[in-house]
C-alpha cells in the first residue's frame, strides 16, 4: 500500500464540512506523514526466554531452510534490542519482525534503529547503552545481513553464511542489491499471504524515493532485472511441483504489486521490452513477464495473445531438437507449458472449449506433473459436458502439498518458543511474564501503565499500540484485545481464537468436524473442489456419483470382484479395463463434499434456527465451498453482526473484488455494506500493525472506479465509527490511487 516515506509534517486541507474537494485531496506523500512518523511509537515487543535466543535461533532456522534445499523466502526480517539492568546487572532481549524497510544500503536500517531509539523512553534502572541489530535474509546468496547499531551511534554491517557459520564476507554493491530485492519479495508476500505472518510482525512502508510515483518504478524495475534470476527465489510449493518462470516468488510478487499499480502497467510492459533489447540472452524471462502482467490485468488481451503468440511459435519448433533428460530442456518444456495455460485460458473464457481442450492436451504432454494443464484439460472437459473426461483429469492432477514445506519449518520453530498466547476471546488470562521480566519490560516501556501493559501483553509480546493510526473504538477496545491477530496456518476460521466453550456450544458436531485445522481445503484441493462443484451444479450430487461409479473402480468393488474377476472366457470385461483406481486424495475430497453439502441442505431447511456468532461463520465458509453465494453472504453478514469476525469480513469483501464466475450479474454486497466491512477491516489490521495493506488497497481501488474517489470518500467520513485516526490511514490509501492515476493520465 504505502509504499513510500516521506518526512515534513504538513497537515492536509480539509474543507469545513468534511468533505474533500478535487483539489483539496492530499498527495500521498502529504497524507501519509503522520503515518509515516509515528509507527516507531507502535512497535511491539517481544520478550525473549533467554538473552540472544532469537539471533541464535534464526541462525539455526535458516541453515535447517538450506539444508533442505528450499530457502524459500526464507525468515522474515527481525530487530532485535539489547538492555542492561542496572540494579540486576543482567542482559535481556527484546525483538520483532518487521517488513517493508529499503535495505539497498545500511543507511535506512540505521535510520530506522535510530528513529526506535529517539522515541523510546526508558526508566532509570534500565542502562542507556542500548544496542539495536537489524537482521534481513538474502535469499540470493543465502546470507543474512545485520547491521548492529551501538549507542554511541556507530554501526557495523555482517554477512553471515549461515550454512557455513562464517562473518568474513564483505558486502558487495550487487550484495546489497540482492538483499533490497529479497526484502520487496517478502514484503509483499508476506502481506498477502495471512498464514506466513507471525504475531509480533510490524509490515512498514518502503523507504525508497521522495514520491510515490519513483517508488513504484523503482521497486518495478528492480523486480524485471532480476526475472532472470527467479529460479532462485524459491516457489510455493502448494501451486507447483518445482520452480519454473512463471512458478516462483519473484512472478508472485510482480503480480500482486501490479495490482495495486495498475497505473504503471504501460511502464512495467516499456521497460520489460527495454530490457529484451538490452538483455536478449534472457529475452524469454522478459517476455513471460510481460505476458503474466498482460494477462492479470485483463485489460489488454490483444496485445498479450500477441505476445504470446510471437513468444510461442519459435519455441514450439525447438521441440523436436532437445535433447533428453536434460535440465534445460525440462525447464523450456515447463516454460511452453506455461505458455499453452495461458493460452488455454484464454480460448476458455472465449467459449472456445475444443482449441482450449486440444491446447490442454499438449500442454499435459510436454509437463506431466503442472496442475494448471491438468486444471484446464478438466476444465474444457466440464464446459463440454464430457464428465468422465474431467474425473480422469483430475484424478490424474500431480498431488500437491496442503501447506507450503518452508512455512511447515518456519512456523514449527516459531510454535516450539511458545512466546504467543491467545487471549481466546477473552476466556483466560494471556499474560505470560514473571515479576522480573514485566519489571524490564515496564524499564522499556515507561510511558505505559502497568495495568494497560498487562491488558495488551498476549504471552510475551507486548501487542502496544500508542498512536492509534487506524484505531475505531469498537474495534481496538474490545475484539482486537479478545481475539488478538489472527495470523498464522489457523486463520482460516476463528475456532482457535474463540474460547473453548463457544466450540463446546456449537450443536452440530459435523459443522466443526468440517470446519477444523486438519479439513481445511489447501490451494490445491480448493481448485479441485470448484471443479467438482461445477459438475455437481450441471448435474446434480446423484449425477456426480453415477460419473464417478462409472468412471473409477473403487475400493470395494475391487475386493469384491477380485474373485470373480474374469468372464467364463477368461477375459477381463471391458467395463472394467475402462475403469481406474481413483487416487485416495480424491476419494476424500468427495467424502468432504458430500459432508458439505449435507450440511448446507439441513441448514437451508432450517433458517429460522439461531445460532451464535462462530456458527453463523462456520455455516457461511460451508455455504462458499457448496456455492450457495447468497446464503452464505448472509451467514457470514449475520456472524459480523454478532461480533465483528476478521475472518467472515475476509471472505465477504473477497467475494466483492472477485465475484464468482457464476453470478457476474448479481450482487451479492452493494458498496455501501463493502465500505462499513472494509473501514473496519483497515482498523483492525492497523491494530496489529498492517500498514502495508495490499488487498484493502485493491478493494478501495475497485470502490473508487465504481463511485469516484470523492463519492467514495464522502461515503467513508460519514460511518458511524469513523473518526480522524482511522481517516489518516485510509487518506493515505485514497492519495496512493490518486497519485497513480495521475501518473497513468500524463
């Protein structure tokens, strides 16, 4: 979002009636100022068990990412502080995660540590003799960057090898490039991915260039010189079997960045074609950029098939030349892979389902285990009514993992120091120091009182938010402090973050049995369960199953027939030749969806029937698996009108940015619900730090298409529970749009 930081403090127009004219609106860089400064107020704090352990074991976390063969994204950034006490004489740590700091030089982290350090106040039995250490992954070299910062104002910079334990490397310009691109990429998919984000995590914006205009072009074309080297920034392992061009974080990000700039789409397709001139050994890199950013913005469909095409046609007469078993051919057969999805794709949404399913069928050849071929070959046989078709496909889709292999080893380090404590709405007490460590922590904290500390103490962090950028009273006084972030692989629904006994009250035990960590749908079995949800809308539940009888041979069926397997010719039916097994995975996923649907009919048949606010939730997620959008817009409507749900809030503005394909022409949130849903959502992500809000960015984006930027924010300063704190952030965003549109317009 505000990916920019500026520094004069300037307070922005207002006209006196509330209301912003064309010319009063605030440049970003203006809006955010306030923003801007006073994060370091908000900073949480985490205390650690024993001084050092968080820099010891990052050490330990990133050799056991390397070791593995997938560094991935590797550890987010961390700040970690180093305090004396005085009357103790005694160490002790203090640390947090942070994203979204420019590290293309140690100038801005020492900035940054300084600017920590000017706004902390301490007691008197705490020493000054503070030290501060900035920790950042280069996932390009496997190093990890950290810049000490002493209280005499020096500082000293180290890259670590990790894996070979040694501080003796001297960092180099291309080093430090390495490092600010490492820190883009994370940044950003760290933000719009909830399951990889940690308690205690500060997302900051950027600190790169005076506007927000260079900012983004800055940051664009950082991303496009290093697509060559995308193969090395690891891949999400639920999407893909292996890394390929398209498959990897930096492609991740360069998408999702566009989309919150979608102004600067001409500039990013300029420059990729500067750079296939100036570069032509890595031509291909900028040109499936180039299609990836055509193609997500959905604006531009003749010129990305253009592309695609001229892309396509020489690398297809290759084939027959490559050699065998060998890397570079497997990753240009990924690549044209790639390539026919896109196509494939396209042809689809034109309805023009037998070139999409020829398309599909090469595509599968070339790359056996990419899903998307797979995905689109069912696909075309779903649109063409050819159901048994699409089981086969299906079932014969790469089985890809429910959760990412880095996150399963990042987070499992992170769950072994128990430093969290979820207050469960309240139902227990959540504070986790002894008597001396809330003593240090009171010694760094001094401005707080020590009831208020405790209230906002979950475990051992301190979640303390004292600018109050964002904050709405009904959100930051009572939900935010009772369910805490939700954040982490159990944020998929509230049931971890509600107390025990409101699980416990909930009468229809096959409601939680489908709705628990272990029967959450991944990436991957989500896709296949919109493609079984097709079949079952065309066709019906009884329909599906009799496609699936005839298609698969089950388990049962095997062991029955086994004796009798043969005709009184000794042959084998052909009935049954025709069959296959069906992989258990997708045996599974049927088994889930006919729990679901079940559930969503007993529902249905019963909308009178009360429920508490968990249920409400719980029954909405089912309905969205199942398809019934209406009713589940009213479930998940009814669970935030019982007690705002981040979780419910999600999934309705999801539904407002990306309808689903079905019901284009319905709505099923007008904009009016959508601002009051996503006013609170901007509030509670700023609670626990967000400042860097990617998808609330989308949203208001689309909002301002649809009413214009000042209807939109006329709309917003009139709710109920808006006020100038809240205004401050969503100005910010509001200027962020203004401020590329314009430079779309020149």
């Amino acid at each position: 979002m505000n990916l920019f930081w500026p520094s004069e403090t300037q307070k922005p127009n207002e006209a006196p009636d509330g209301y912003y004219t064309s010319e009063d609106l605030p440049s970003a860089n203006k809006a955010g100022q306030f923003l801007n400064q006073n994060i370091f107020h908000s900073c949480p704090r985490i205390l650690e068990k024993k001084f050092g352990e968080c820099l010891h074991n990052r050490t330990h976390l990133i050799k056991d990412l390397i070791c593995s063969g997938n560094a991935g994204l590797g550890p987010i950034e961390i700040v970690h502080m180093s305090y004396s006490n005085k009357h103790d004489k005694e160490e002790f740590g203090e640390y947090f995660y942070v994203t979204g700091v420019e590290v293309s030089s140690p100038s801005v982290p020492v900035e940054f540590l300084k600017a920590l350090r000017s706004n902390q106040r301490i007691s008197k039995n705490i020493s000054n003799d503070i030290i501060s250490t900035y920790c950042c992954f280069n996932f390009f070299s496997n190093l990890d960057i950290r810049i000490r910062y002493d209280a005499d104002g020096t500082f000293q910079t180290m890259a670590i090898d990790c894996n070979k334990e040694t501080t003796d490397l001297t960092m180099t310009d291309k080093m430090w490039k390495e490092t600010f691109v490492s820190s883009v990429i994370r940044a950003i998919i760290t933000n719009t991915n909830p399951e990889l984000k940690p308690p205690g995590l500060l997302e900051c914006p950027f600190y790169v260039a005076k506007d927000t205009v260079s900012t983004c072009k800055m940051i664009i074309k950082l991303l496009c010189q290093f697509l060559p080297r995308s193969l090395d920034c690891g891949w999400d392992s639920t999407k893909s079997m292996q890394s390929t061009i398209v498959n990897n974080y930096l492609m991740y990000s360069l998408r999702s960045f566009i989309a919150i700039t979608p102004g600067l789409v001409d500039f990013t397709v300029d420059y990729l074609k500067e750079l296939t001139k100036n570069d032509p050994i890595h031509n291909l890199y900028y040109k499936m950029a180039m299609i990836i950013v055509l193609d997500h913005t959905q604006t531009k469909e003749l010129e990305m098939i253009t592309v695609l095409n001229k892309t396509l046609d020489p690398l297809l007469s290759l084939l027959n030349g490559l050699p065998s078993r060998n890397s570079d051919s497997a990753q240009l057969m990924n690549c044209i892979s790639d390539l026919l999805n896109i196509q494939a794709r396209f042809l689809l949404n034109r309805e023009d389902y037998e070139l999409a399913s020829d398309v599909s069928n090469t595509s599968t050849q070339l790359a056996l285990d990419c899903f998307e071929s797979w995905y689109n070959l069912a696909k075309c046989h779903i649109k063409k009514e050819e159901y048994g078709k699409a089981l086969f496909a299906i079932n014969s889709m790469p089985h890809l993992r429910k959760s990412d292999k880095f996150l399963d080893t990042a987070y499992s380090k992170f769950l072994a120091s128990n430093y969290y404590k979820k207050p469960l709405n309240g139902s227990r007490p959540h504070f986790d120091l002894t008597s001396t460590e809330f003593t240090n922590l009171c010694g760094t904290l001094r401005n707080w009182k020590e009831d208020e500390l405790k209230q906002q103490t979950f475990g051992r962090i301190a979640m303390i938010n004292e600018t109050k950028v964002g904050y709405i009273k009904e959100i930051w006084d009572d939900i935010a402090v009772k369910l805490g972030p939700i954040c982490g692989p159990q944020s998929v629904n509230l049931i971890n973050y509600v107390s025990p006994q409101e699980v416990k009250n909930i009468k229809n035990i096959n409601l939680i049995a489908r709705n628990t960590i272990g029967k959450q749908l991944g990436w991957f079995s989500g896709r296949i369960y919109e493609l079984l949800m097709e079949i079952v809308n065309k066709i019906g539940w009884n329909g599906l199953l009799n496609i699936r009888t005839e298609a698969f041979m089950m388990e049962t069926e095997f062991h029955q027939n086994s004796i009798n397997v043969t005709d009184e010719n000794g042959h084998i039916p052909m009935e049954t030749r025709k069959k296959r097994f069906c992989e258990s995975w997708l045996d599974d996923l049927f088994l889930d969806l006919y729990e679901d649907l079940k559930l969503s009919k007993i529902s249905l048949n019963n909308k009178d029937e009360k429920h508490s606010g968990l249920e409400w939730e719980l029954l909405g997620l089912t309905m969205l698996r199942t398809w019934h959008w209406e009713d589940a817009v009213a479930c998940l409507r009814t669970s935030i009108v019982a007690r705002f749900d981040p979780v419910s809030c999600q999934h309705l503005l999801n539904v407002y940015l990306k309808p689903p394909d079905n019901l284009q022409e319905v709505t099923l949130l007008d904009t009016d619900t959508t601002i009051s849903l996503l006013v609170k959502k901007i509030s509670y992500d700023c609670r626990y730090y967000n400042y860097c809000q990617i998808f609330n960015l989308q949203l208001l984006g689309k909002l301002c298409n649809e009413l214009g930027m000042h209807v939109l924010r006329n709309k917003i300063v009139v709710q109920p529970s808006v006020g100038d704190e809240i205004m401050i952030m969503i100005d910010t965003m509001l200027a962020w749009i203004g401020d590329l549109r314009h430079a779309k317009q020149s």
